[in-house]
C-alpha cells in the first residue's frame, strides 16, 4: 500500500429534500452568482424553475451562460470568464452534467487569471489553486466531476481535448437529488453508467500491481454497483433507487476515496480523449468501445490474475479456471455489459469513424512517452487498439 493524503473537502448534499440549502451555500460567497447550464434540459424537467426560485428568494442577483456544449469548448468558457470579469461575479453555479461542471472550472480559473482564454490555462498544465468558487447542482451521474478537482476543456480548432486540473476549481458544494436525473435519455444512462465503471478499472483497480484489499473490494462495490443499477435506470428512468445508486458511485469513483494507497494509470481514458477531441463523440461511449480491446490487447500470463479477478468479483465469472481461461470469460462479460445490456454500439465504424487520424491520435494519446499501467502503451500499440476498435 502506498503513502496517501485524504482531503476532499466538497459538501454533498445528498437526496430529495436539500434544494433550500442552494442559497446558503451560494451566499457564503456573494450575492452575484453566474449560473452556468447547458442545452436546455434544465428549463424542460423544472430544475431551472426550482434553482433560480431559490435563488431569488434569498437576493441572490443571478447573470446566465447558457448552451454549454457536450464536450464543453474553451471559446464557451471564455465567454463565461468574462462576463464574471465584468460583472464582478462572487461565485458560480453550475446546473447540469460533467461538460457544464466542467466549463464552470474552466470559467472559474479563468476569472481570476490575467489570462484572457482558459486555454492558456490548459496548455500551461499548471496546477490550479486560485479560482472563483464553484457550487454544483448535479443532473447526470457519470464524470465525478461534481467532486474532483479535474475540468475537461474541448478546443475544436486544434482537435485537443486536455485537462485542467487544481484544488482550486474542487466544487465547495454539491447538491445531488437522484430525481434531477430522471429525465436523463437511455443512451445518456448508459454512456454515464460505463464511464462511472470506467473510472474504477482505468484509474486504479487495474493499473498496476495494487495490493491494498479494502479498497480493492470498495472498487469492486463500485463497479458491481453499475452493473446492477444501469440497467435498471434504463428501463425505468424514474427509478429512485437505481438513479441514487449511480449518482453516489459517480461521484465515489473519482472522490478520491477509491485513490487511497493505490497505483494510477488512465489508459482507456487517454485514449477516449483523442476520440472525443477528433470526433465530438460521447466519452462514456467511446470508453465502451475501447476497454474490452484494451483488455484483450494486454492481455497475457502477466496481466490474467487481475484481469480474472475483475471478472470473479464483478461479474460472476466462475472460480477456479486457469488464470488466462478466466480473464477471457471477464472480458466476455464486460463486452457483454457494454453490448448487450447498455446497448451501445460496439464499433468505431458504427460512429462513422475510421482510421484515418489514429497515428496522430495514438502519438498525441502517449504525449511522446508511453501510457502507464497494468502494461506500458506506447504509440503502436495505441493505434493497434484502435484498428481493433473499427
Ligand atoms: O446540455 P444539457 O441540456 O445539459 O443536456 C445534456 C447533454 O445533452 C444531457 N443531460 C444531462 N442531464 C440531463 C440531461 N438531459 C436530460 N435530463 C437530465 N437530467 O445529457 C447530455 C450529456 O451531458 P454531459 O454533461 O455532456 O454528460 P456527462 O456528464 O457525461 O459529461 C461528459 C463530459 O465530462 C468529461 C467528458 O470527457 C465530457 O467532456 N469528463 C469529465 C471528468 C472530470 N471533470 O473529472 C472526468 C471524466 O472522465 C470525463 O472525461
Ligand atoms: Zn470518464
């Protein structure tokens, strides 16, 4: 087990009944807030309704920016940053998913930087600890986001997706009501559900030789949670339970719990990235698409046992077969969960993807070194997982 720091000072508010506690977290910071939020979601499922009457009960001046994108862009950010600039913003409230939370960072860091675009910021890959404070009313359960200190800023002209990253941009609050996750689409559940699983294995659970048995069983809860409940909100999106289970281990995968004494890797995360970046898709998706060829690529004598592991504890492969027998059954049942029972398409193709960027992509995935982890990736073998992709 390694050395480890535990601080996640983020506030969660947890549950139904906590939206009244909005403007007191708010107002410890001002009385001008910039509420941040996407598409429009909020305004047709009544979360907008609920948030700015509450704010305006409690004085609070409210400034908008809307239309955050999916893959949240910097120029969106930049707008963000300087209407806080200008109107003296105190605080920000960020009402919807990971891209929203995530442009909210980026608009935090960036009002109170001389910098005049978050991109700077994001090539500087300083860590962030100045910034405005955050407050977040979380509607989809899938990045962690909501309490993490990472932000991921999307620049189209350049096709970078890159992250920025710093205690600074932490949320202060974050007020998380199953039931604003309702209204989510089946193939957002979904996509949200494998990043949420994603989190665990790509991060820790199969990044190196971990050794620390409590929280390799807490990552094992994690990820059999999803198998469990994804399916369940799919089918029945105003499920209460299912969107409670998922909107917890959301934000548990990435808390920093799941961190303590662990080895980091970020293999399928790296490689999603360079997806999203060239081609605007969903991360959640392409992370379905990646981690089982990812597995099978590394897979050998070296790699089984953990592997095997995964597929024992998580998805009920059988005990006792021979390690590399064992880790190609796990590897079945996570195809099989990806598949069959969150129903995404399996192929890159089936997303109008083809070869054409994956050297570029692959060599920018390995920042001109390797990708650590369970097994060292470098360039070739990037684009390698990739054709297995196709
Ligand atoms: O635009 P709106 O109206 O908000 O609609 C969104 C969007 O169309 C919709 N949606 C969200 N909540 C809803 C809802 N629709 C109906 N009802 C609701 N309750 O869902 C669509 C996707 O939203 P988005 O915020 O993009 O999804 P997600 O939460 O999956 O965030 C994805 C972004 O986060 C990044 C991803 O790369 C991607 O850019 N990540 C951020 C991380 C972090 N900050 O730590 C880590 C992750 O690994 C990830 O990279
Ligand atoms: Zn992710």
């Amino acid at each position: 087990m390694n050395d480890f720091i535990f601080d996640n000072p983020t506030k969660v508010y947890f549950g139904k009944n906590h939206i009244s506690s909005l403007s007191g977290e708010l107002l410890k910071f001002g009385k001008k807030a910039l509420l941040v939020y996407g598409g429009g979601s909020i305004k047709k499922n009544g979360i907008y309704a609920a948030v700015t009457a509450e704010c305006e009960k409690a004085g609070i001046e409210l400034f908008e920016l809307s239309g955050v994108e999916p893959n949240p862009r910097h120029t969106t950010a930049n707008k963000g940053a300087q209407i806080c600039k200008k109107e003296n913003i105190d605080v920000i409230l960020a009402v919807g998913g990971g891209s929203t939370i995530d442009c909210a960072k980026g608009i935090a860091a960036t009002a109170v930087s001389d910098a005049q675009d978050v991109w700077q910021l994001v090539k500087a890959g300083k860590w962030v600890e100045n910034a405005l404070p955050i407050v977040v009313v979380l509607t989809n359960a899938a990045t962690g986001s909501e309490a993490d200190c990472w932000a991921v800023i999307s620049n189209t002209a350049t096709n970078e997706k890159l992250a920025l990253g710093g205690s600074g941009i932490l949320p202060k609050a974050a007020f998380e009501n199953p039931e604003y996750s309702f209204s989510l689409p089946v193939y957002q559940t979904a996509c949200g559900s494998f990043d949420i699983f994603n989190h665990v294995i790509d991060n820790y659970y199969l990044a190196g030789d971990a050794e620390f048995d409590m929280i390799l069983e807490f990552q094992e809860a994690v990820m059999r949670t999803v198998v469990k409940w994804a399916p369940v909100a799919m089918k029945n999106g105003s499920d209460y339970e299912a969107r409670a289970n998922l909107m917890w281990a959301s934000t548990m995968a990435l808390n920093t719990v799941l961190d303590a004494g662990t080895v980091h890797g970020c293999a399928c995360h790296a490689m999603e990235h360079e997806l999203s970046a060239y081609y605007d898709i969903t991360h959640g998706h392409g992370l379905a698409i990646i981690t089982p060829r990812w597995l099978t690529y590394i897979l050998d004598d070296k790699t089984a046992p953990a592997i095997y592991r995964l597929g024992v504890k998580v998805f009920g492969v059988e005990e006792g077969l021979q390690p590399l027998a064992g880790a190609k059954k796990a590897i079945d049942a996570l195809s099989d969960f990806c598949f069959n029972t969150l129903a995404l398409e399996p192929k890159l193709s089936n997303l109008n993807i083809d070869s054409t960027h994956f050297k570029a992509m692959a060599s920018h995935a390995c920042g001109g070194s390797v990708i650590t982890g369970l097994k060292n990736l470098g360039a070739n073998d990037v684009e390698q997982i990739y054709k297995m992709c196709l």
